[in-house]
C-alpha cells in the first residue's frame, strides 16, 4: 500500500499527464496524416509538444484537478477535468484562427483543425482513462485483501437507490465488512436498472423473496432525507422479511461532517415516533447573534436538557459557558466529553447547589453571566409525590434564588425551563413547574432583564424516561410495564427541546411561555409495542406487556395550553407563546415564602393547604397521595 502511494503522488500525477497529454498530440497527427508525417509536420510536432504540456498540465493546476485523489475519481471529477482540457483547446483553437503565423501563435497557425479536435478527444480519453485505471486497480486490491481476511463479509441489499444510496454504494467498494448483492427501491421504474454496477433487483414488497434468492444477512437503509412514516413502513418490510436492519445517518450530520455515510447504525425510537422532526431552519443564523460573545451560563448542565443545550450553544460561539450542576460526576464526564471536542469556546465547570442562595450569589458574583439558561430541576413524578417538601425546596426555592441572584447581577436573559404537567397540574411536580413558570412572570417589573419560560412534553432518552426504562426492560426480556393502556404523551427529541430553549432565549422579552407544536401524542402502549419490534422481537411471544395502573399524580393526558390561556404564533415555524397573565406577585411571593417554611419544616400538610389556596388546579389530599405513592414505589 505504501509503494502505491508513493507512486500516485502529485509529483508523479503532472508527470503521467505530461506524458498522456504528449502522446495525445502524436496520435493526433499520426491518426490525422495517416501516419506519413512530412518535415513541415514533424517540425510543428516538436515545436507544440511542450507547449501544450506546459498549459495542460498548468491549467489543471488552476482547476485544482491535482487535489483530486485519483483512486476515487467520480462524475464530477470527469467535469472539471473536462472543463480543463476544453479551456487549453478553446484557446488553440482560437490561436488557430484568430492569428498569423507570427510570435506566440505561429506554433498553432498552420497546424490542421482535425489535429486539434482529435487531440481533445485524446487528451481527454488518456487523462480520464489514466484515473478510472487507478480506481479499477484500487477496487481489485481492496477485493483481494477481503478475500483474504479472516471473516467472510456480510451480503446487503442497499434500501434506496437514490443520492444518499449511491454515495454508500460507491464508499462500501473499498469496504471489506459487507458485500454489497443489490439496491431495492419502491419506485417501479428504477427496479432492473444498473446503478455504480449494481442492480436495483426489486422493491420492498418483494423483499423476503429476495432476500432468500440473494441470502442477504442484513438490509442497510440508504435514505439520508426519509421521513418517520417512510421508514416506518420500511422497517416493518424489513421485519416481515425477517432481515435486521440499519441505517445510514441523517442529512444533517453528514452535511456537518459529523459522521460519514458509511456509520450506519440500528435505527432508533425517535425515528418511528409518528412525527416528522420540528427543526428551526437556519438555526446558527437565527440564534447566533443572541449568543455569539456571551457569558452564558447553564444550570443542572449534567442532565440530558442542559447537557445538550451546553452542546449547542457551543456551536452559537458564546464567550465562555459556565456548567453548573451539583452532581460533580455529571459535570466531569460533560467537561471531559467538551474538552475531545476541543472547542474553540472556554468551558467553565461549576459545583453548586441552587438551594444555596449565598452559594449561588458568589458563584454568579465571580462568573458574571449575561444569559442564564436554568435547567436544574427534580423531574421525576412518583419520587416527588413520595417526597413534596423536596420538591418544593429544589424546583421553587431553587428557581426562586437563581431567578432573584440573575436579575441581582444584571443577566440580560433568562430562560426557565418548565413542563407541559405544570398545566392544571394533577402532581407536587408539575405545581412546582407551575409556580415556576409564576415566578418568571413576576420578576418581570423593574429589573431590565428578558424572562422567559419553554414549556414541552416528554424529552426522548432523558433519564429515567420511558425509553430507556422500556430498552432496559427489553434488554432483560421483558415484561414491558406500562401504566394504563389509554395513556398518551407529547414526545419530542433532546434537540428539538433545546433548540426551543435557545430560540425563546432569542425571543424572550416580557415572561413569556413557550410552546413548541408537538403534533398529536402517542399512546404508550403503542410506543412500546414499536420498541419491541424495533428490537426484532415479537410483541405478546418474545416481550410481554403488563399493564399496571395509573401512579399517584398521573393524568392520562398532558395538555400544553390550558383554556384560559392564549396561544400567539412567533416568526418561527411550530413556535409559539402563551401571553403572561397578571396576576398578584407580592400573594404570590407571600404563598411561596409559606410554601418554603412548610418544606424547611417537613410540614407536607402546610404545604398542600398553601398549594390548595393559590388556584393552580391541584388537587390536595396529602395523606393519601402520600400513601398511593409509597405503594406505587413498591
């Protein structure tokens, strides 16, 4: 491999195409005169040679043909080198009549015009030639040191002939993994055709013939822009034709370089949810300006929302972020991770415990963030239901000092990152995203900075979520539980969720909430039945499922707007915001200072008569919440 490469370096590249590009003008004459060349031809031969060397090989230096890597020529490296050679031609040939035989031009005066149209062809045929010849000897090589590896490689059927499947095509030549034995493709008239030499041999409806006449080990799903429905019916052709699956990456992060179209991988929940992704176009442009050059910092930065959200705002080029977190180990792995990325942005590492306002006030007082993103929060619904003056201490307490210690220190923005259970709220959880949502709201007046609350559904793969609970209890083989056969749930994906948070940082202005159209919910059940097929496995034979009944605090359905509230579109495309109701701040401070003793105190009942006072819908009953969770817990 080595002594392949020093052979086809640059240098030696401009010396090959010298060489072609000479003999091209002698078979041109030779061909042209019937090879009975006279002196007068002869002498034009010798004198044009280095000549049109010189220019060739010059101009397709200026074309950047040299930068090509010859062993992977395609269609569009044959362009440009067809555009080089055109362009040297056109000016011969506009020296061939345009000018006397004098100065420059005379060398090509009086040089016949089948010469220099068959020296194009030739030229042309030899520079082309010479490149698909490395490639073709390349394929070979690679061919013959998979023949003699160890593992025999795995037979695919490529799902989709198109841009993205073509792209894998040509990449997996050279890969000695898998064997590629054809394209299948639901558009009828691709299906017998020949594409990078391979047949488009069906669609997805004949698939499990196929893949017995082929024996294919594996389906590789080429489709970079397909839809959720798309793959969905895909992946269920794949399962009736008893063939795994995977899946190439997305558009976006090939485009990013992310990753390359060759890092396939088992396609994920998120892909099949029912919904096409809600992404905000030109996201970097729009939100860029918000964030370039700032001092952001990110709250509860080890969980799964402030972690990404620490991830994208990094490519917003702020200043510095600050992480902060009160588990250590979390902000250590997210530190590490952001340090391999090696980010032009400084990462500062915070350990702080929001409860702790004088804490919280140094921190602060020390970093001096201009925009402050607060994740931190307990999330967990039956955990809280067990344990309401944690709750109330953590998410309204907590809130309340972060929001209090960022209007003290002249932030410029905050965003306060709530729930869709904070709408008549059914749990101590969703009260607590309730009351911080109020808080917003009334730190409004008479402190400069632009507030903000983004209010969505369930977030994908976020811990101690559905998913990862249900992959878990797949992993074990089963059983699935799930609460109620009739619940339903918004869903979205970790960055769809954070780029909402950052587009309303944005936008934030006057405490306004936020609210991102999810489309319809999902019913769990069905949910979990897709998760086990999407494992390969039979749901009610190899995975059962066992409903359970409903948890304390649990409502069949969230809703992300409640009736009284008014919902106003935004210039973003699926955003929208709730505008801020008035309401009594100082009752409210008043209530939460009660709520904040009665927790300090452990007095659950203080807490449940204060929450009941304050018209948030929630029903109090604490003695039995209290003992439907501990049961719950069991």
């Amino acid at each position: 491999m080595l002594k392949s490469q020093l052979i086809y370096t640059r240098t030696n590249q401009r010396i090959l195409d010298g060489c072609a590009f000479a003999l091209s003008l002698c078979l041109a004459y030779v061909v042209s005169f019937d090879g009975q060349l006279g002196q007068t031809e002869y002498r034009q031969l010798i004198v044009a040679i280095p000549i049109l060397v010189v220019a060739r090989v010059f101009v397709h230096q200026m074309f950047g043909i040299y930068r090509h890597v010859w062993k992977f020529i395609s269609f569009s490296d044959i362009v440009e080198i067809s555009k080089s050679i055109f362009f040297v031609s056109a000016i011969i040939l506009a020296a061939r009549l345009l000018f006397t035989s004098r100065g420059f031009a005379s060398a090509w005066a009086s040089i016949p015009l089948s010469v220099i149209f068959l020296e194009v062809f030739f030229s042309l045929a030899l520079s082309i030639g010479a490149r698909s010849l490395r490639r073709i000897l390349y394929a070979r090589q690679r061919k013959a040191e998979a023949a003699a590896g160890s593992a025999a490689p795995s037979r695919v059927f490529l799902y989709g002939a198109g841009r993205a499947g073509i792209m894998l095509r040509k990449e997996l030549e050279t890969n000695r993994s898998y064997d590629v034995v054809g394209f299948i493709d639901d558009d009828p008239r691709k299906v017998g055709s020949v594409i990078c030499d391979t047949e488009v041999v069906g669609s997805g409806d004949q698939l499990g013939p196929l893949v017995n006449q082929f024996k294919a080990d594996e389906v590789i799903i080429s489709m970079a822009t397909a839809g959720r429905s798309t793959l969905l019916r895909t992946l269920k052709k794949c399962r009736a034709a008893n063939v795994s699956a995977k899946i190439i990456p997305s558009l976006q992060e090939i485009i990013s370089g992310q990753v390359q179209i060759s890092q396939f991988r088992d396609t994920k929940v998120e892909e099949v949810l029912g919904r096409e992704s809600v992404e905000v176009s030109n996201f970097e442009q729009v939100a860029g300006p918000t964030y370039r050059g700032k001092r952001v910092l990110v709250t509860g930065a080890g969980g799964s929302i402030g972690s990404e959200a620490v991830r994208q705002l990094i490519r917003l080029r702020p200043c510095v972020v600050a992480i902060l977190d009160i588990d250590e180990n979390a902000i250590f792995e997210l530190q590490q991770e952001l340090r391999m990325r090696r980010s032009a942005v400084s990462v500062e590492p915070l350990i702080c415990n929001i409860r702790d306002v004088e804490r919280l006030r140094a921190v602060f007082d020390s970093f001096r963030p201009e925009i402050v993103i607060h994740a931190a929060a307990h999330k967990h619904v039956p955990l809280m239901e067990l344990h309401p003056c944690e709750a109330i201490l953590n998410n309204v307490g907590g809130t309340k000092n972060v929001i209090e210690v960022s209007c003290g220190t002249g932030v410029e923005r905050f965003v306060f990152i709530s729930s869709d259970k904070a709408v008549n709220p059914a749990n101590i959880m969703g009260a607590t995203k309730r009351l911080g949502e109020m808080l917003v709201q009334a730190f409004m007046n008479g402190h400069g900075a632009r507030l903000a609350c983004v209010r969505f559904g369930n977030v994908l793969g976020s811990r101690g979520s559905v998913i990862p609970l249900f992959n878990k209890q797949i992993a074990e083989g089963g059983p699935i539980t799930v609460t109620h056969p009739d619940i339903v749930r918004y869903f979205m994906t970790t960055r769809e969720a954070v780029q909402l948070v950052l587009c309303a940082g944005t936008l934030a202005k006057d405490g306004e909430i936020f609210v991102l159209d999810m489309g319809s919910p999902r019913n769990i059940l069905e949910l979990a039945r897709e998760m086990i097929l999407l494992a390969g496995l039979e749901p009610g034979r190899d995975i059962e499922t066992v409903i359970t009944g409903l948890r304390p605090g649990e409502k069949l359905s969230e809703e992300l707007v409640a009736p009284s509230e008014r919902l106003l579109r935004t210039h973003f495309e699926k955003l929208s915001f709730i505008e801020p109701q008035p309401y009594d701040s100082a009752l409210l401070l008043r209530n939460i200072s009660k709520l904040m003793l009665s927790a300090a105190n452990n007095d659950e009942a203080g807490i449940y008569d204060t929450l009941s006072g304050m018209e948030l819908g929630f029903e109090t009953s604490p003695s039995n919440r209290r003992a439907l969770a501990a049961a719950a817990s069991d």
